[in-house]
C-alpha cells in the first residue's frame, strides 16, 4: 500500500552524547489521492480470453510413425518433406543423384529398405511439394538445376519412377525453392541460385515471367491469401514484397538489426511474419505491415539458440507456429489485430532434434478430435517421422464449427491462364463437417515440349553459363559423361544395324536366281 501515497517524508536525526544516543524520529504523511477506477483497472493484469489457450500437442503412437527411413543429410535449409490427405513425401539420402519416397499416409511402421523411390534427378533433390489441387501431383528441384513435376499412381509406387511427366528448365544454378500458387492451377513458383524467381505455366511447360530483383539467394517466398503477392526473404538481408506479374516491388525493408531467415503472410490480416537473428545473435520474430515495411510493428525475441526458426501460420485459427531446426520444440502463439499482436499460448516440448516438419493440409484433418494442426516431424538420427497433432480439449464429440470455419478446398480459382491475365480471386472455401473427402476431378496433362531455347525477357535461360564453384564444374563434367556414354551406346547399335543390313545385302546377292 506504499505506493498509493502521495509522498512519506522520514527525516531522522540521530544525536550522540556522552551518557547514551538518543533517536528521534519525524513522519510526515501526506493524505491519499483519489484513484478512479479507469486507474485501477490499468493495474490489473491484460488478461485474453482465448478457445486456443489450451491447445495441447499430442504424438502420435509408435505404429503410427514411419520407421525405417533415410532421410537426408543435407544441409540445406529446407523440410526435406511433404504431406497431403494422400501421401507423405520424404527426401533421403542417396548416391548418385537424388532421389525421394512417396508413401501413402495410411502405411505407417516400419518401412522396406528397398521401397520404390521417385528417382530421375542428377542432383540431390533440395525441396518438394504437392501440388494443392491434385493430390498425385508432387513438384520437385534439384542442384541439377531442373524441376521436375511427377504423377504418383494411385496407391503408391510399385517401382522406381525415374520419368518425370514434365521436366523444366530455365534456371542456370541449382534451384532450392518451389512453391505453388495457392488459387491459380498449373502455375509454380521456382527459386535458383541464379538469384531469379520463375513463373511457370505448367499447361504449357514454359516460364512465362522472370523476377529479377535480387542481389543474392532467394531464402523464402510466401503468398498472400489470392497469390496477387509474393512476400521473399534474401541473403542481401532484405525483404521484399512483389506483385508477381509484373515483377515490381511494391516494399522493401532493409533488416539491419533483424536478420530474416524466413517470412510468412498471415492470411487476410494485411501484416508479414518474420523469424531471423538479432544483432545479439538470438532467434527473434518481428511482425511487420505488409503496405509499410519502413520498420516492424514488434520484435520479440525467443531464445539464444542458434538453429533457424520455422513459421507456420493457420488462417482458420489464426494460430502461428514456431519450430526450431535442430531442437524439438514448437511454440504456438495466437494472433490478434490490437496489441498485443501476439498472445503466447503454450510450447510443445520434445528433447529429439528436428530437421524439417511436414504439415497436413486441413482437409486431411481428424475433424472427430478437435485436430486444428498436424505436423510431422523428421528425426535424421532415427531414420524416424513422428506425426503430431495439435488438439483443441473438448467434451463434446459433435464437430465443433467454432474451431472449423470455411477453409480453402481443392478446387482452383483460376485457371492458369486468367492469372495471368491479371485477375485475382480468393480460393474456393469449402466446409470440413462431415468431413471433407470430396475427390479432385482435375488431370493434369504434359504438354508436347520440343527441345529449343527458353527465352523470357529476352534472355536466353538455357545458355551456356560458366561453373562458379568446383561442384558445379563436376556436375557439368559428369552430365557431358553421362551425355557422351549415351552417344556412344547409340554409335555401338547403330554400327550392329549397319553389319546387320550389309549382310542381310550380301546374302541377297549371293542367293540363287529363280529360274
């Protein structure tokens, strides 16, 4: 109660003679202010409710993870896996080239060490994902500088795939980022080291827009809810937000003091989420507004550890997720339009360190147990990918349309051609109660490609560039082997079909005229 006091003056003297000291004390009290009760309550504790505040992750049992697997040691920063109401696809290790598993979600244990492999890349394959329309389509890129589009059969591979139904090329470095566009069918985004960003018009398997506004590698690219932008994060230390068609960029935030790794729209709220390092080399997010990157809204910093932050953001609950590369846990906070901005709801905890986390599209939820989330964790060291599922507690066993609301389906917007065009719509919403399985009717076809240049802005993609680093050099030195291994081969049967026809003559000629 001291300080509801206007002032407490105490003011002693203390007096020393020579029989004994004396003390003598003087308070002076002043009267109490009047405290309105507005006042009072600015005291109390900013307290949020929240359906989500106790969101609790559950891992799922040991014959429902995938054993068995070897998954990838790369170093690059990327998941390394992908997941769809369908399959599960997990980048593994391999030599010689590179090469991915597709297994359906349904055959969890432990897994065969001679399962089919999708296996057509020269390179190690640095990221995949799945197509959101058409769910045995899966993208894939590679340090062979090529993307590849795939068609999983219908319950999985029998065999090694090494033909891919299209192959693209245009990058002239390895590319290490693809992502799709969350309304328009048929169109991917790809990220080089060339430090472009390709448009491709997958209809007719050709870039149709190059975006070159970059000074280093492309770390990550997000889209806004209709795909109208693309937010990018960069090894130049700066984020960008672009409108693709054009190529022009809209913002630009130089992060001098929050170094951005990675960067995420959240949904229709018009703000970007980051994850990088501070100045002081702790992991740290900052919220910014997308229309004004001049400086971020709020900076929060997590923690001293030194591996990247993942984030994954949910619309339908607005939930952000952090994840962290080499430790096992996930955070969970809950976004809001006043501040505070971001509200800490709880953390995951698991003492094995990830490499990457896959995530379950919405409709490929368990709607019946108040699932919002599922991740599925990569775990190198036990060749090991453990699902996790985010629950919201309920006593009820009725769907929960509070925590469900209308989500993006599987049906596109638009067609590949109308974006392009220049117009935008917001994704077909569809709703999960009594659960969501309503099966794709779209196919997709590979157009006829005919060998020639790929020229987009003027610019050849596919003319001869220069190795820069000694891998690149290897990797040009043994593709020209494999090229003239295969041109060698075709020498050696062509010169069996040539003997073979010069005796088929000499036979001709050396057999008996009819009479």
């Amino acid at each position: 109660m001291m300080s509801l006091w206007n002032a407490v003056d105490v003011v002693t003297w203390m007096c020393f003679s020579l029989d004994r000291p004396a003390f003598y004390f003087k308070i002076q009290i002043s009267t109490p202010p009047i405290i309105s009760h507005s006042q009072q309550m600015s005291w109390c504790p900013q307290y949020r409710s929240s359906k989500f505040r106790n969101v609790y992750g559950k891992v799922a049992n040991r014959e429902h993870c995938f054993e068995g697997i070897p998954i990838t040691k790369n170093v690059h920063d990327n998941h390394f896996c992908a997941v769809n109401a369908k399959f599960l696809a997990i980048v593994t290790e391999s030599a010689g080239g590179g090469s991915f598993l597709v297994i359906p979600v349904e055959q969890t244990g432990r897994i065969d060490p001679h399962y089919p492999k999708v296996c057509g890349h020269q390179g190690n394959v640095l990221d995949i994902k799945w197509n959101p329309f058409i769910d045995n389509i899966i993208a894939s890129c590679s340090e062979d500088t090529s993307v590849r589009i795939w068609e999983i059969p219908e319950g999985g591979l029998k065999r090694n795939m090494t033909e891919a139904i299209l192959e693209l090329y245009g990058h002239s470095r390895r590319v290490g980022l693809i992502e799709w566009h969350p309304t328009g069918n048929n169109i991917l985004f790809s990220a080089g080291y060339d430090y472009k960003i390709l448009i491709w018009n997958l209809d007719i398997g050709e870039p149709v827009k190059m975006i070159d506004c970059h000074s280093d590698v492309i770390l990550c690219m997000s889209f806004n809810t209709d795909g109208s932008l693309v937010a990018t994060s960069c090894k130049d230390k700066k984020l960008r937000v672009i409108e693709p068609r054009s190529g022009r960029v809209l913002q630009e935030a130089n992060c001098k003091n929050h170094k951005v790794n990675r960067v995420v729209f959240l949904g229709n709220m018009k703000r970007l989420l980051t994850t990088g390092v501070s100045r002081w080399n702790t992991r740290q997010i900052a919220l910014w507004d997308q229309e004004d990157l001049s400086m971020p809204m709020t900076e929060e910093e997590i923690d001293g550890l030194s591996g990247l932050l993942f984030p994954f953001y949910d619309a339908d609950t607005h939930m952000l997720y952090l994840a962290g590369k080499g430790d096992g846990n996930i955070r969970y906070y809950e976004m809001g339009t006043e501040k505070p901005y971001l509200q800490y709801l709880l953390e995951f905890r698991s003492p094995a360190p990830q490499k990457g986390l896959g995530v379950m599209p919405k409709h490929g939820l368990d709607v019946s147990a108040c699932e919002v989330f599922r991740f599925y964790k990569l775990f190198t060291l036990k060749g090991l990918i453990e699902p996790v599922s985010m629950i919201v507690p309920r006593r009820s066993e009725t769907y929960q349309e509070d925590i469900y609301p209308m989500t993006p389906g599987m049906e596109p917007a638009l067609s590949a051609g109308e974006w392009l065009s220049g117009i935008n719509r917001d994704p077909v919403l569809v709703s999960l109660k009594e659960g969501y399985k309503k099966p794709s009717n779209l196919v997709f076809k590979a157009p006829v490609k005919e060998k020639r240049s790929v020229v987009v802005n003027g610019i050849d993609l596919l003319e001869n560039v220069p190795p820069r680093t000694e891998n690149e050099l290897l990797r040009v030195f043994f593709r020209q082997q494999d090229e003239l291994r295969r041109l060698k081969d075709e020498l050696s049967r062509k010169d069996v079909k040539i003997q073979q026809l010069e005796l088929e003559l000499k036979n001709l000629k050396n057999s008996p005229k009819p009479m």
